[in-house]
C-alpha cells in the first residue's frame, strides 16, 4: 500500500502554490500599474477559491481514496489558506521593506484622496491619517494578512466543501439505494 501525505505537509504544499500564483498575479499588477486599482481585486478571490478547491479535490482523490468529510474539507481549506497567507505576507513584507518602500504612502494618498470625495473635513482626515498611518507597517499587514486569509479561508472552505465532500458508503447504505432503485 502506497504511503500516504500527512495532512499538513500536502496543506503547506497547496498553499505554497496558492501563494505562488497570487505573487505571479500581484506582480503582473505591479508591473502594468494596476496595483492600486481595487477592480481587479476581485481576481484574487477567484484564484483562491479554485486555489481552494483543486487542493480539496486533490487531497480527497490522492491522499484519502476519494472519501472526505465535510468537516476534513473544511480544515485542510482553512490549512491551505493558512499556508497560503503565509507565503503571501513574506511577499508583502519583501515588496513594501525593499521593491517599493513608497507603496505604503501612496496606499495612504489613495485613502485620503476617497477620504477627500467623501466630503470629510480636514482635521478628521488628518486625525484619520494618523490613526492609519500606524496600522499601515509591514508587521500589521503581515498579521491582518494570516487573519484574513484565515477568514477568506473559512467563508470559502464553507463552500467548496459542500462540493468536494464524499463519504464512502457503507453495505447499509448501498443495499437502501439498491433497494429504492428496484
């Protein structure tokens, strides 16, 4: 019989990957200075529920004999977006610390600029500013990042395991489906 993954190295592997391709993603962003556009943000969350998804399935048909919980479902989807945020905070600490160190105050222009079109007076957006300027260090994106991914992971792991859960059926079972096909 073969040897099968554990259920945390496969995890890791899928969110290496995940991560890998969201990287791939934000850097073609980067380069064509869309980076800060929020329309194609929605992009994101396509590849991580397929991300998600094709790493259940996997898990499910290679490691597990094609049976898997829906409660394993939605655990090894929250462990590969886990790992998957992982890899994508060691990216945004490498992009906003040494490519683009003025990413993070132009981040801030940005939000002032919509702060502006929301007609808020100048005091509260200076307020506002400071207030944000502190949660914009790399060390609080990387922790808000692990937190969302997690969230992200859960809200999407809720759904995909609907589709990827498969039980194997036990002789009761099979002879009540027998029974109600006669």
């Amino acid at each position: 019989m073969e040897k099968k993954e554990s259920f945390r190295k496969s995890a890791m592997l899928c969110g290496l990957y995940i991560g890998i391709a969201l990287i791939i993603y934000q850097v073609i962003l980067y380069l064509t200075h869309q980076n800060m556009n929020p329309s194609y943000g929605w992009i994101t969350y396509v590849i991580l529920t397929i991300g998600v998804f094709l790493s259940q399935t996997g898990y499910r048909d290679n490691v597990l004999d094609g049976n898997i919980k829906y409660s394993t479902a939605l655990g090894y989807g929250v462990s590969v977006m886990i790992f998957a945020g992982i890899i994508q905070s060691l990216y945004t600490v490498v992009l906003f610390k040494y490519i683009d160190p003025s990413l993070l105050d132009k981040m801030g222009s940005m939000q002032e600029e919509l702060m502006i079109k929301e007609g808020i007076s100048n005091d509260q957006i200076e307020q506002m500013s400071g207030i944000m300027s502190k949660f914009r260090s790399p060390l609080f994106l990387v922790f808000s990042n692990l937190f969302g991914y997690a969230i992200y992971g859960f809200i999407i792991s809720l759904i995909t395991s609907i589709f990827v859960k498969k039980e194997e059926k036990n002789s009761d079972q099979i002879k009540n489906d027998l029974d109600f096909k006669e």
